[in-house]
C-alpha cells in the first residue's frame, strides 16, 4: 500500500505491507511467556518457527545459509528496536540486524538469535527544495531510486537494486555515481540510532559527531540505525546501460584506460565472465568469456555518447545496450527466487599492469557456470573527499577488483575458494585494502584492512564509548578490546 501526502515541497511516501497475522503468537517451549509478553509490547509483528512464513522470513539473498533463528522481529519504528534491544540483551539472546539480507557473511540472519527486520519501516520523505531525503532501512536501493526519478533527483547506492538501502550506507556505498557523487555514506547528513544503552539519538556533524564519523563507513557496530537522512542531486536523463565485448586483453586494458580518463561523470563496472543466455546473443557465444561493462555518464546524454564512443571502437560489441536513459534503469529486473551460492574475495589494485592473458586463462580454468573477475575504476569525487572525514579510509586505490565463483556441493565450494584464493595472489600488487560490504564470513582477520591505521585506533575509542561491552558483534566486528592483527602475508599459512 503507498500513500503520498503533498505539503509545500515535502513529498511523504509511506511503504506498507499488509500482513494477515495480528501481533498474538502461538509457540511453546521455554521462551512461551517471554515471547508472548514481548510481542505483546511492540508495535510490530514477531515472527517464530511454528509460524507459517517462517522460513520465507528467514531466507537470505545468499544460498548456502541455513540460519534459524529464535525470532524475527519485523519493527514498525525505533521504539520497537529499543524494546527488542533490551529484551535482547535481558535474555542474553544473540541479536542479528537485517535490512535487506545481502549480507555476503550472512550477518543479517543468525542461530538461535533474534532478529530485527526493517521489512516493514519503509518510509521516505522526499524535501525536494533542499533536495534531502529521510529514509527508513526496509527500503531497498531501488525502491528508494525509483521514488526520487519521479522528482528527477538521484542518489547513489551500489549496483543491485534489491539491497537494503540500510546495510550499504553503513558500509560505504560503491555503485554507479560514485565517481560523480562520491559514496553513499559521502551523502549521508544525519541518522536516527538506537544505542547498546537503550538510548535513541539524532546524531549528526553537529550531535553525537563522534558517532555519526563512525557509523559512515563503520558499519553496526555501534547501534541499530532506523532512518537515514541523505544529500540528494540533479538528474533527469542520463547515458548509460550494458554493453558486453569480446574478453581479450586489449579490450580489458583499454576500457580500464578510458574510465580512468574520463570525466568524473562517468562512472563504470565491468565484469569479465561467461556470457549468459539473453536476446541478441549468438548461441554460439553463451558461455565464453565477455567483458559486460555497465556504465553511467550522470550527465547530458549527447555528451555521454561522446565519452563513451572510444569504449565501443575498441572491439565491435557483442550486444550494446547503451543509450540515453533514467538512472533508475541501471537497476534490471531481479528474480526473487535467484539464491546463488557463490564464494568471492575483495581486493584493491593500483593499476592492470599486469599479464592480462594469464586472468583470461585463469577465469578459463574452472568450469564453474559463473565465475567472475569484476573491476571498478575509481577515483573522482570519492578520491576527495579527506581520508579522516568518515571511516571509509580507502579512498585512494584506482581500482577495486572482486573475484566471484558460484558453486553447489561443498567439494565444489572448497575447489571454488582455492581458485579464487590463487587468483587473487595473480592479482595482488601489495595493496592490503578491502571494501568492508564485500567481507566474506571467513575472512574476519581482514578487518583492520578495511580501516587502516589511525581510522581503526578512533573506531575502536567510539566503540568503548558506545557499545563497551560488543553487544553489537554480528557483524564485520570493530572490538573495544585489543585483537591479534594478522598481517596479509600470513594469511594463508
């Protein structure tokens, strides 16, 4: 159900669902009465293994989990998430946050936990004179995109549609204007909290700075954030789409050469992968290695095929998708019921000076039915905002670089891993940085390398201060006490 309201400039857009259960469970076992006498109290609706969408609920973007926790709470509002917060922390109960559920590490959903669902807080508040949004974390990154394209405003996410607005703001926020608008988390004005102490804030430059430097880039560590307030910009129609190409090493070097190069509105993806079945594409083609470039040039569109143009002399396209657009297209059509489960590593570059033909053969070298190199050239706006203005310090690196492989069988995810481990030793050129969002479960020992230097030492003294005790730990986790840090070249021994 959606409503709008019209006051002056301000656009009010509530998202509801509708739901057939009241706030009354039936469950036995030795939660029974706290339970009941929770569910009782919030406003929201607790959701537990005998009930019937249970399993739905409990589902993540991801295959491969198989989490079950002891609730899961879908919140109305932050007074919901202060009650589960305490009657958490009271019952000594794991908690888990999940606002999309595309936590890689499966962090949004946890064993024997309980968890708060933002399903249901999905409102946004659209000021379209002083071009700011407030956003609640249900909302998805193409939820909230598609509301603003009707006030021809945009503000960038990251590259799929179905995430939750909520987790890619905490983690930073790398998506298609990044390189125009900087990162999400370079956008974001205020927050509303709730506290390990019950306490909820408004924090913002100005209130609580300390914790509203932390949770840019952060992650939650250090509080369940229930609305987001963001800087939006202009765009009405933009030039971009896909467009896939022949996977050869001069295509690959020359694409990486020209998004460096070009102007800060053009920000780009490219992933070297088997090309799938779709209309355009010989049968002859599915399944040999492409370079699929998505692009967006977040400007005046003849300007954008004008800087675009050297991207399609390199090699006559295999399909070309390009054109004049919205931005809210760059987001395709999602299948809900597509749960991939798929092993990946993060790494940074400093440039693709390296034997490209040796990536090809080593993307040739499995038989997997996706496997993926993916590149993002970097830089522009996101390069300059100051490395000690949020959390998000690895700001510098031209390149990030994400290896990707799916599997089925555990023998499988095992042989998966292995080869993405020897790829990215292929790759490595000594830079240890990593993007926290794209921090597998496995790898915790990777944390400090996502905040280097002074940022983790000033995580770490925010973390005391708010959350001494690391009640918020589900999660790529910041200790307030000390950890052994493992230096990137003993990993692997």
């Amino acid at each position: 159900m959606k409503q709008e309201f019209t006051m002056f400039s301000l656009i009010h857009i509530g998202f509801q669902r509708q739901s057939e259960y009241y706030n009354i469970i039936e469950y036995q076992g030795v939660d029974e009465v706290m339970l009941q006498d929770f569910a009782r109290a919030i406003k929201g609706r607790v959701i537990l293994p005998n009930n019937q969408d249970y399993d739905t609920a409990r589902k993540l973007f991801y295959g491969g989990f198989d989490r079950k926790p002891k609730a899961i709470v879908r919140v109305k509002d932050a007074s919901d998430v202060q009650k589960t917060i305490a009657f958490t922390k009271e019952n000594n109960y794991e908690l888990a946050v999940r606002s999309g559920g595309h936590s890689v590490a499966g962090y949004s959903v946890i064993d024997d936990s309980i968890v708060i669902d933002f399903t249901d807080m999905r409102q946004l508040e659209i000021d379209t004179e002083l071009k700011t949004a407030w956003a609640e974390p249900g909302l998805t990154s193409g939820e909230v995109t598609n509301e603003l394209d009707k006030h021809n405003l945009v503000l960038g996410f990251g590259d799929t549609g179905s995430v939750g607005s909520g987790g890619i703001t905490l983690g930073g926020g790398v998506g298609y204007l990044v390189r125009k608008f900087g990162l999400t988390i370079d956008n974001l004005l205020a927050a509303e909290i709730v506290t390990a102490d019950g306490k909820i804030l408004r924090i913002d430059k100005d209130n609580h700075p300390d914790l509203f430097w932390a949770i840019r880039g952060g992650g939650g560590n250090f509080g369940v954030v229930t609305k987001f307030k963001y800087q939006l910009h202009d765009l009405a129609e933009c030039y971009g789409g896909m467009m896939f190409l022949p996977a050869t090493a001069e295509v690959i070097a020359g694409f990486v050469d020209i998004a460096q190069k070009a102007p800060d509105e053009l920000s780009t993806i490219i992933n070297i992968m088997p090309t799938p079945p779709m209309p355009g594409i010989d049968k002859d083609q599915i399944g040999k290695l492409s370079v699929i470039a998505l692009m967006v040039y977040a400007g005046d569109p003849k300007e954008g095929e004008r800087v675009i143009a050297p991207v399609r002399a390199l090699a006559k396209p295999i399909v070309d998708m390009v054109k004049p657009m919205r931005y809210k297209e760059i987001y395709f059509p999602e299948d809900e019921s597509y749960h991939p489960k798929a092993v990946g590593l993060n790494l940074h570059l400093n440039t693709i000076d390296f034997n490209l033909a040796k990536i090809i053969a080593h993307l040739n070298s499995i038989d997997a039915p996706m496997r993926a190199l993916q590149l993002r050239v970097l830089g522009g706006a996101m390069s300059r905002v100051p490395i000690d203005e949020t959390a998000y310090a690895n700001r510098k690196a031209p390149i990030m670089a994400n290896i990707a492989a799916f599997y089925g069988t555990e023998d499988e995810r095992k042989a998966r891993q292995q080869w993405a481990e020897s790829f990215a030793k292929l790759l490595d050129q000594g830079n240890p940085a990593v993007y926290v969002n794209f921090l597998g479960l496995n790898e915790k020992d990777r944390i400090r390398d996502a905040y280097p230097g002074k940022t983790w030492e000033r995580l770490v003294e925010v973390k005391k201060r708010y959350d001494p005790a690391n009640f918020f730990h589900n999660n790529a986790n910041i200790s307030p006490t000390p950890v052994r840090q493992i230096h990137p070249a003993q990993r692997s021994k």
